[in-house]
C-alpha cells in the first residue's frame, strides 16, 4: 500500500513539474494538456480510495462494534428494563452509556471496553454509515434496512431517519443506477411481446399476484410478485427461471413471499399488457392473439386469484369479470364475494368445467396443488 502511495505521488510530482517547464517555455497547448493529466489523475486517485472506504466499510466491520454481541445483549437488556431503545436517531442515549457503565455484571474493564465501543459507535457515526452502505450496496428497501435493526431487540431506526440519509447522500435514484443489479441475466424483453402460452400465463399470474411500482422521483419500475402462501414458493421460481431472475432473491417475510425485479422495460412492456399500478379495480381484460394464450392468460390468474377445488376467480375489477364472461360465453352470474359486507368490491366468478378442464389441458405447467379436473355428466 504505501509502495502504491509513493508510486502515486511521484507520478503527481512528474505531472506538476511538466507543467512549470511549459509554463517556462510558454508551451500553452502542453501546459493545458499536462493540467488535464493531473486532474485525471487527481480523479483516479480520489475514485480509488473511495471505493477503498467503501470495502472496508463490510458488515463484519460493523459486527466488531454496532453489532457486537455483548452489547447486542446490553441493548436487549436495557429496553426490557426501561423500554426504551439504546439509540436516539442515529447516536446512542446517554442513557444507555450510564447504563453500561453502571452495571452490575460487568468487570470495570468489560464496562470501559463497552464504553469505548460505544463512543466509538456515536464519534465515528457508525449507525448513519451502515445505514448508507446499505443504500449504496444493495437496492433495499427501507423497510429491510428497518427489519435489520428490528432483529437486534433494543436498537430501532425510523423510516425518516433513513429516507434523510438516502437525500444527504444523494441516493434517492439508486435503483435507476442500479438497475438489473440483483438479476444480472434478467430478460428484460420478455413481455415485449405475448406470443407464447408460458407469456401468457405468467401474464395472467401477474394480473392476479402482482402488481407495478413507480418511483416518481427516479423514474424508476420495479414489478413485485407475491403469495400468502409458502406452498407457492415453486411458482415464483418457476418465474424467475423464465425471465432469467435470480431465484435466491425471493424475500420471505415471516409467511409471505416476494419476488421483486427492478427493469424500466421489463415493466413498461408489462404495463402495455395491462399490468397497472393500482390497478386492482380498473385492470381489464388484455388484447392476446388466439384461444391458446386467452386459455393460459386465464389459468395463470386462477393460479393466483382462484379458488382451488373449484373454477372460481375473484377480483375488484367487475369489468374484468364481465369481459371474461363475454369472451367465454360463461353463463354464470357474477357475484359478490362477501354480500353481507357491501362495503367490500370483490365480485367473484365460476368458471364452469367445461372450461376450467379446457385450461388445463391447454397449458401443462400450472401449480399443481390447483390442477383438480371436474368431472363432466
């Protein structure tokens, strides 16, 4: 390292003595020249050492202290007795420092070591640091960052606190930055056109399970998928492997699962096709090209939104419903799914079985939990 340093310095000496020569010599053309190559390198140096600061800035750094486990203990400790956090924003109370150093299991010198690490914490701005390398290392979303601190009983970091380090560090547009950086062979093209019964189908699972966020500020897309259900966890990697997402990245939250993909055309090309915003109760049925595709559109979104053990899908949208019935000649009525809560909009739709068998045989590659034909008289 110091080689390095030295090597970089007699570099910068080369540079800034060309250029007293040329000024000597009147030599504008070179002078100008050789003051470019010191700015670069100038640049160069600066980027490099960032990026330094930024490596040694790894979450074991911050397990040595922040999450140090003694104090971990001491954090849990003080909240079950004063049900209070250890920190305040992004220092640590007075309170909790009077606390270790008062405490009665501790060796003075265990106290002093805690105490040490603690200011340490508090001088070397450690929480508002691993909060930002978060930020710039991953494409979080607040509400992880919150759950790490949430793990340590004891330590609680607020939405705001983060969402005002993410502004002072000029953050807010990472995932535009940082597009395709979780799903490095993402397929982003994949719903450019429904020309495929898998489309289709994936289409119709994403009408019914998913759903398009818009970032306003950085004009960034991110499609989420989800399930309440674990047993669906096969679904979403089935989904993954067909637009080339990273599997390993479905979050599990207790119960619920999430696959989300940060891709402005993978999500535009989605929102032609009628993935919406919002858009539980205005979506409408999409404009596919033949029986295949409107089979599989369908039977992707029973997969999401159908009850299994029968052929019925549910939804806010009515219109939804009443275009589906239209296209198939459904005979049954649409109703709502809960009519003695009139405030609830979800209507409901039985299928038939003539059809519902008609859509597992059209498309093999369903959840399989649901695959129940009916028998026909």
């Amino acid at each position: 390292m110091e080689k390095e340093k030295e090597e970089q310095n007699r570099e910068i000496e080369e540079v800034s003595t060309q250029i007293e020569e040329d000024k000597e010599a009147d030599n504008k053309e070179k002078i100008n020249e050789n003051i470019d190559k010191s700015i670069e390198k100038n640049e160069e140096i600066k980027n490099k050492a960032e990026q330094e600061t930024a490596e040694k800035l790894s979450e074991n750094d911050f397990d040595e202290s922040l999450f140090n486990p003694k104090l971990k203990e001491l954090y849990k400790e003080f909240y079950d007795s004063t049900n209070q956090h250890a920190n305040l924003g992004t220092k640590i109370r007075e309170s909790f420092k009077d606390f270790v150093k008062d405490h009665e299991n501790l060796t003075p010198k265990e106290s002093k070591e805690l105490l040490d690490k603690v200011n340490e914490i508090n001088s070397d701005k450690m929480i508002e640091k691993y909060i930002k390398h978060q930020l710039e290392m991953t494409t979080h979303a607040k509400r992880i960052i919150m759950r790490d601190f949430k793990e340590i009983k004891g330590i609680s970091i607020s939405e705001s606190t983060i969402k005002n380090i993410e502004k002072e560090s000029g953050l807010e547009s990472r995932e535009v930055i940082r597009d395709n950086a979780i799903h490095l062979n993402l397929n982003k093209d994949y719903f450019e056109k429904i020309d495929t019964k898998e489309k289709a189908y994936w289409l119709g699972f994403i009408y019914a399970d998913g759903y398009i966020e818009l970032n306003k500020r950085s004009e960034s897309r991110r499609l989420c998928l989800g399930s309440l259900s674990p047993k669906d966890e096969i679904l979403l990697k089935k989904f993954a492997e067909s637009i080339n997402a990273d599997k390993n990245k479905i979050e599990k939250d207790r119960e619920y699962l999430r696959l989300r993909i940060t891709n402005k055309k993978l999500c535009d090309d989605a929102m032609k096709h009628g993935v919406l915003p919002r858009k539980s109760l205005i979506i409408e049925y999409p404009k596919l090209e033949n029986r295949e595709l409107d089979l599989a559109f369908l039977l992707g979104y029973f997969d999401g939104d159908g009850k299994k053990g029968t052929s019925m899908i549910k939804t806010g949208s009515r219109k939804f419903l009443e275009q589906i019935k239209a296209k198939f000649n459904i005979p049954n009525n649409i109703y709502l799914n809960e009519p003695n809560k009139p405030n609830k909009k979800t209507v409901c739709l039985s299928l038939g079985a003539k059809l519902f068998n008609e859509m597992l045989d059209n498309y093999e590659d369903s959840l399989s939990r649901k695959r129940i034909r009916f028998k026909i008289n």
